[in-house]
C-alpha cells in the first residue's frame, strides 16, 4: 500500500517536472497561450491604383494633434421595454443610453498649392526675383485608422454613426488648427522657404508677396 | 456600521465609476519643408476570418473597402547649398530621393461590405474594425515601392521644378535625383 502511494508520488512529481522544462523550454505553450484568443490578421489583399494626380504642394507647417470626441443615443430597445412595462420588466442595470468615446491623433498638414500660381506671378529683372504665392490652405487633416482609440463602446453603433464621429473629430482637429493661427504661421514660412530657395538659385534681391 | 456600508459599495464605486481621464489635448506645431509632387488614390479590400481560437464555437467573418490616398515628393530640407551649382544661364539640382510624404484613409472612404457572426460569437466592435484597418494601411505603406509612387514623384518634381527655373529666366537645367540624372534643356 505504502509502496504504491509513494510510485504514484514519485510518477506525479516526474510529471510536474517534466511538464515544468518542457514548458521552460518552450516546447508546450503556457497555461494562459492555451485560452488566450487567437490574434486577428487580415489577408494579405494586392492595392490597386484608382487615380494618380500631378501636384505641386509647398508643405510649411504640420501640426500634430490629438482629440476627443464623443457621442451618446437613446437605446431603443431599452426606452421601448421601459415604457411598456413601467420600468417593471426592464433590466435596471442595463444602459438607457448608447455612448462612444474615441481619442484621435492625427495631423493637421498646411502649405501653398504652388499650382495656384498664375503665369504672371514670377518676374525677374537681372539679380532681382518677385514672386506672388497663393495663401496658405489647410491641405490635408489625417486622422487614419491606427490613429483612433476606442476609449468607451457601449450598446449598438452603426457604421454611419460611428463615421460621423470620426468626421466630428476631424472638424474638430481643423478648429484647433485654426485657433492656433496654423495658416498665419504657413504663410510666414512659404515666404521664408521661397526666399532662401530664389537666393540660393543666384537671386540677390528677392520680394515674395501672398496673395489676398 | 460605516466600515460594512463602505465594504457593501465599494465594490459598485470601483466598477462603476469608469470616468474619461482627461486628455491632454496638445497641438505641436512642426515646421516642414516637403514638396508634394503625386498623389495616388489606390483602393484595398481588408477582409478576415477569426476562426483561429479552438475554444470560441463558430465564424466571425469581415470584408471591408477602403481607399486611401498616398502623397509623396521632396524634402527641400535636405537640400544644401553645395547641391545647388550655378553657371550663367545653366542650373544643376541634385534633390534627396523622393519620399512619401503623407498616408491618409478617411473614415468615409471605409465602408463594411460583408460581416458574418455565428450565433455564438459577438459582432466586430469598433476598436476591431480598426485594429484591422491598421493592418491594412500597413500592408498600403508597404505596397508604395511596388506602386511606382517614389518614381512619379521625382519625374513630377522634375517637371514642376524645370517650369518653375525656366520662368526665372534659367535656359539649362539640370536635375538629380540621388544617383539619377534627368536634364532638361529648354528649348
């Protein structure tokens, strides 16, 4: 009796051990790899070209920015059960209200669509170069996919609703941009760039005017 | 009393009390000095089966669209005085290699066009859906050499670059890029 506890003692400690170095040496996955979900990895799919376009952007200023923004409705289903039934059949801990809060990081690139320029906006005489830039613009507001954070997802979100929020965080990035005097600060640096850049190209006298 | 009143909610205070931290919401302002010569519209479809995990019973399928625009030109910070020579009416440019300048899918250019979820499995959240558009616009940065970006950014350059030095009364020029010689005589 005795001499069976201890081989079955001796079988279970061999065992242990056993599945402790294979673990350590990691031929068998660990207790939390063997529940823990598998990751999800898209398909590797070709990018195909739908347009290319010619441009000819002076990109001065970026500026980098990060917002949140939120959104809150009504549930249906719950507001529907609570008025039917007087609050009585209504789960009391469910949420009457569907809420979403995304923080987005994104960029704010401004800069002078040198595209713009009329034909008449250079003028040259000897060592001297005028040149007529167009304004400043907000050129591009990025805020991809990788830059957004789902902080709170409650209840039942469409994909329109949930891009309306994206777009809100968007317009909200360009209000910032905006408070922030970007396209003044755009300006200022297109005229310095373009001045550096005449003078290097052998202009000693150079006059670099915006337009209005 | 007050310690047992205390212990009865402080579980419901802990749980319960998932408040927004405040965000410190920051604009950094970033002097740049890029010239955006290309923009490329592409299209790509991210599509997935999460079917990998032995222990959740039946298929999350997603197919989703997206386009995205790729921007790409010059860097004129990289430019010094010495890559600029000038002899009369003659210019020679060596310009750094293109480089992409910009990546941007907008959320309304995504679109679902197909989900599939077992009765056992919960729908894609959000924070998924774009975990998943992550990966592709990975997959997109990774495509740009392929697309020939880089290389129709520098003949844009090139182009833009000779009008630009033709209209200030220059008759030769020369522009590099790197190791690659484009000349444009005017004629």
């Amino acid at each position: 009796m005795f001499r069976s506890i201890k081989a079955i003692l001796i079988i279970i400690v061999v065992a242990a051990a056993g599945l402790f170095l294979l673990r350590k040496l990691d031929f068998i996955p660990s207790w939390n790899q063997v529940f823990s979900a598998a990751p999800l990895e898209i398909d590797e799919t070709p990018v195909l070209i739908k347009e290319v376009r010619e441009l000819a952007s002076l990109i001065t200023v970026t500026g980098y920015d990060e917002v949140v923004v939120d959104s809150v409705h009504a549930d249906p289903n719950q507001i529907a059960l609570r008025t039917l039934t007087g609050g009585l059949a209504a789960n009391p801990f469910a949420p009457m209200f569907d809420r979403i809060v995304l923080v987005a990081k994104g960029q704010v690139i401004c800069g002078t669509d040198l595209k713009k320029m009329s034909d008449s906006a250079i003028r040259v005489f000897d060592d001297s170069a005028s040149v007529t830039i167009p304004k400043a613009e907000i050129l591009d507001i990025i805020i991809n996919p990788s830059g957004f954070e789902t902080f709170i997802e409650e209840g039942n979100w469409s994909d329109q609703a949930i891009t309306a929020v994206k777009i809100k965080a968007r317009q909200k990035m360009r209000d910032r941009a905006m408070q922030q005097q970007l396209l003044s600060k755009a300006n200022t640096r297109a005229i310095s760039l373009m001045t550096s850049m005449l003078q290097a190209s052998g202009f000693e006298k150079v006059t670099i005017n915006v337009e209005r | 009393m007050k310690y047992l009143i205390w212990l009865l909610f402080c579980p419901f205070l802990l749980c319960c009390g998932k408040k927004l931290d405040r965000v410190q919401e920051v604009l950094t302002i970033r002097n740049m000095n890029d010239l955006a010569t290309v923009e490329y519209v592409v299209t790509k479809i991210i599509k997935t089966n999460d079917n990998k995990t032995w222990y959740k019973i039946g298929d999350r399928k997603i197919l989703m669209s997206c386009q995205a625009s790729i921007k790409a030109g010059i860097d004129f910070s990289a430019l010094k005085p010495e890559n600029i020579t000038i002899n009369g009416d003659e210019i020679s440019l060596q310009l750094p290699p293109a480089k992409m300048i910009s990546l941007s899918i907008r959320p309304e250019d995504i679109s679902v066009q197909y989900e599939d979820v077992g009765v056992f499995r919960q729908s894609f959240s959000q924070a998924e859906k774009d975990l998943l558009l992550s990966q592709g616009e990975e997959q997109i940065k990774s495509s740009i050499a392929s697309l020939g970006v880089l290389n129709t950014a520098e003949t844009n350059a090139s182009v833009f670059l000779t009008q630009f030095l033709k209209k200030l009364g220059y008759k030769k020029i020369n522009i590099r890029f790197g190791d690659k010689a484009i000349t444009q005589p005017v004629g």
